[in-house]
C-alpha cells in the first residue's frame, strides 16, 4: 500500500481530536517535570539488569538456569502487558487525563516489589527461590509497566510541534543515563563499598535489601513528581478520541505486525537490547572475576559507559540529519557493541593490559565511553523511528495508537531484563560458572569461556539484529508524504 492510499479515518475516531498548538509551547518546567519521570525507569533498569542475577546466582545461591527462566517467565507477562496498557491508556477517558491514572497507581506496588525482589527468606530450596524471583519479579514488571508505557506515549501527547518533541525527548534520555548515574554511583559508592569482610561489597548479602529500598523509593519519588508537574497540562489535553469499530487491542496488534517497518523495527530492537542486556547482566561477573577490579573501579567504568551516552545525544541530530534514520541507526548499533566488545577481543588476542596493569582501568574506560557514544545514536533515534511508523499506521487505518506502539518499545527494552537476563543465566550454567565463586578461585577455562560468550558469541548475534532491519523502509521522504497526507485529511475531518 502506497503512503497516498490509505482509508479515509471513521468520524468517530476523529471525535475529541484537536491539536495541542492552542495549548501553548511548554515550559522549560513541564519538560523537566516530565524528564525527571524517566530517573524512574532508568532506576529500576540498572538495579534488575545489573545487579538481580548476579545477586541470585552468586549471593544467594540460586542455578543460573532457573534465575534465567523466572526472569524469562516475567518477560512473557510483558508481552501481554505491555500493549494492553498502552493501548488502554490510548482509550482511558477521567478527569486526570488518560495518562496519569496509570502514572498515580504504580509506583507504591512497584517499590514494594523491588524491595521484596531483593529480600527472599533465608533457607528456602531451589524450587522455593525460583517461585519467589518469579512472582515478584512479574510484579515489579508489570508495574514498572503501568507507569513506563503511560509516560512514553505521554510524551507524544503533550506537544504535537515538531521541535518540542525532540526537545522532550531529549529531557526523557537526559534524565535517563542521569537516572543510572544516580543507581550505580549508590550502589558502589555506597551500599557495595569495600569492608574487610567483603573487598568486593557486590557479595555481601546485607547491603542488597538497603540498596533495594534506596532504588524503590527513588523510583516512586520520580514518578509522583514527574506525574504532579505535568498533571495541569495533561488536563487540558483533548480527552481520548472515540476508539472506531473493530479497533480492541488485538486488532490493533495483528494489524501493526501486519507493518513492514513495524515488523523490522520491533524485532531490531528486541535483538539489540538482549544483547546489550546479557552483557550488562554478565557485566558484574566480568568486572569481579574476569577483571578482578575493586568496587570503586568497577563504578567508574560503569560511569564511562553513562557519561559517553550523555556526550552522545548531541551528535545524534547531526548525524540523523545527514545520513538519515536507518543508517544512523544500523551504524550506532555496530559501533557500539563492537566497543563494548573490544576490551575482551583484544584480551583474548593477547593485546590489553594484565589484571593489576594501571592502565587496564584507562583503556577499559576510554572502550566504555565510545560505546555509550556510538550507543547513543540507536537508542535515541529507535523512538523517533518507532513514532514514524505510528504516523504510518495511522495513514493506514484512521487512528492514533501511540500508547500501544510504545507499549512495544517498552516491551523491547525490558527485553534487556527478561530475555538478557535469562539468556544470561543460561549461559553462566552452560560454561559451569561456580555458584557463591570466590575471585581468584574460578578455573581459567570457565572465565575464558566467560569471555567468549561476552565478546566475540553476543557480537556474532547482534549482526543479526542489523539484518532484520533491512526491510524498514520509512525514508525521510517517504515519511514526509505521509505527514503531508495526514495532515490535509485531518484538516478536511475536523472542518
């Protein structure tokens, strides 16, 4: 179907649409008061994705195998929860607008569930630990949901100008990695710190319950505020359009896998965040075993990777500009991971500095800031992308569903936790990585093959990622019809 040929939208779906230009531009205020909600899921993200199977495999004693499948099982309840959510949030009608009742109802169940996360009894079997990691990992999931999927689309309500969008975006991801600052500088700095008893603070099963109410309590913080600064405006948004015949969720999901670009866009972004999830997962095992690095050495070269994405979002405009959207974005995801990869590659062939070198830190943290550069690009221009689809699917069928298509996004990039995750655990089961390990004790061959899976296995994987994307075909030009389209049948609907 060419961009011209569209169905004309139902009448009914055109019910309560307006334009948000009589709204006035926002304040600087609105669009931090709407970032800051972003601290929430960065929070949350860099807690479970960085520290949740280490905690279980090494600390708790849990096999890597049924850490990775309760994780696995709580990502198969985002498949369902996510597009639920967005797509309910696009239909809600109260007086809050039809965002911020999910904003208002998830952060206390959300906390909750984080705390107890990181909380099991003691003295519980294999089988007890797995339902306990299953249940409240679900939990915490689908309420991080709740909130993540509202504000996403949230975004797209508050402003339909062209420039403020990228401005909001810019706020949302700026908040973001200042988000994982605030969660990694904590929790190394802080609750993992060395003591005599634990050199390494990451294996000390006392500090993880206090750093667990720390991320819960700064997550519910966030989102209340955010909620709060950017409730007046959301309450004088348009009420929720009159959803038209035949428009339930399902529906709405075949029709946009039906998409060509949507298809490549969704399947390239989940592929990418499992691979950079089950590195960051494998991350603190390669840091204290691989590595051998303290804590404090460990939280700087996190640091590198959140500071070069921070230096990265101003090349990403720029770089869009000039080779466009698909490009950039296939060219982002080969750098960065070939970055993130390099220290190990180049460690296996025998040219990175030896464990105790004073230059391993340096040159690991010169590595990690190229690729939050290079990751940047992909992870800033995969919403820009993703909205270009919904003006598509809009073309096409006559209604906007900007919370559902987000609702996807979020699944993918909670792919990271879930999949990332459990692929992860797997994997440290397959090379026989030991339980409760001690560092300086894991025989060669398993942090060998630690370091392959790491490198040169997860980079081979994510080519296939850049492969899927090859049939998204939403051009800036041919994007640009599609807006130009819209916009005369909307002008022509609303007269």
């Amino acid at each position: 179907m060419s961009a011209t040929s569209g169905p004309a939208p139902a009448a009914q779906a055109l019910q309560g649409a307006s334009s948000t230009a009589s709204l006035g531009p926002l304040r600087v205020r609105e669009k931090l008061f709407y970032g800051l909600g972003e601290i929430g899921e960065a929070v949350k993200t860099a807690a479970l994705e960085t520290f949740l199977l280490f905690y279980y495999v090494q600390v708790v004693g849990l096999s890597g195998s049924l850490s990775g499948l309760a994780l696995l099982v709580a990502l198969l309840f985002d498949a369902v929860s996510d597009p639920m959510i967005g797509s309910w949030s696009d239909r809600l009608r109260s007086r809050l607008g039809r965002r911020h009742p999910f904003l208002y109802a998830a952060p206390i169940p959300l906390l909750i569930a984080l705390v107890l996360l990181f909380s099991p009894p003691d003295g519980l079997s294999q089988i007890a630990l797995f339902a306990w990691l299953t249940v409240f990992a679900i939990i915490s999931r689908v309420a991080m949901a709740a909130y993540f999927v509202p504000h996403m689309a949230l975004g797209a309500d508050l402003s339909d100008r062209f420039e403020e969008r990228i401005e909001i975006g810019g706020y949302r991801t700026g908040f973001s990695y200042f988000g994982r600052l605030v969660a990694l500088g904590a929790a190394f700095s802080i609750f993992f710190a060395a003591t005599a008893d634990y050199p390494r603070g990451q294996l000390n099963p006392a500090a993880y319950t206090p750093f667990a109410i720390f991320c819960g309590v700064t997550v519910a913080v966030a989102v209340f505020v955010s909620a709060l600064g950017t409730q007046k405006r959301a309450m004088r948004l348009p009420p929720a359009p009159v959803p038209p015949h035949g428009s339930g969720v399902l529906r709405t999901v075949g029709r946009a896998m039906k998409l060509t670009s949507f298809r490549a866009m969704f399947l390239s972004l989940l592929l990418f965040y499992i691979f950079n999830g089950t590195q960051a997962t494998l991350a603190l095992h390669m840091t204290t075993f691989y590595w051998e690095l303290s804590p404090t050495q460990t939280r700087n070269v996190l640091f590198a990777t959140v500071i070069g994405f921070i230096v990265g979002v101003f090349f990403v405009g720029p770089i869009a500009r000039r080779w466009d959207k698909k490009p950039a974005y296939i060219a982002g995801v080969i750098a960065s991971c070939t970055c993130v990869s390099a220290p190990v590659l180049l460690r296996l062939l025998g040219w990175f500095p030896a464990n105790g070198d004073p230059m391993l830190v340096p040159a690991m943290i010169f590595f990690f800031i190229l690729y939050g550069i290079c990751g940047s690009v992909p992870v800033t221009l995969s919403s820009a992308m993703l909205a270009d689809v919904a003006d598509d699917y809009d073309l096409r069928h006559g209604m906007r569903s900007e919370g559902m298509f987000f609702g996807a996004i979020a699944f993918s990039r909670k792919a990271s936790t879930g999949a990332g995750t459990a692929l992860a655990g797997v994997l440290l089961d397959v090379i026989a990585f030991p339980q409760n390990a001690v560092v300086g004790q894991v025989p060669e061959a398993t942090l060998y093959h630690l370091a392959l899976l790491y490198g040169p296995m997860l980079l081979a994987i994510l080519c296939s990622g850049c492969l899927v994307l090859a049939p998204y075909d939403l051009s800036r030009t041919r994007h640009e019809e599609i807006i130009r389209v819209l916009a005369g049948r909307n002008a022509k609907g609303l007269d």
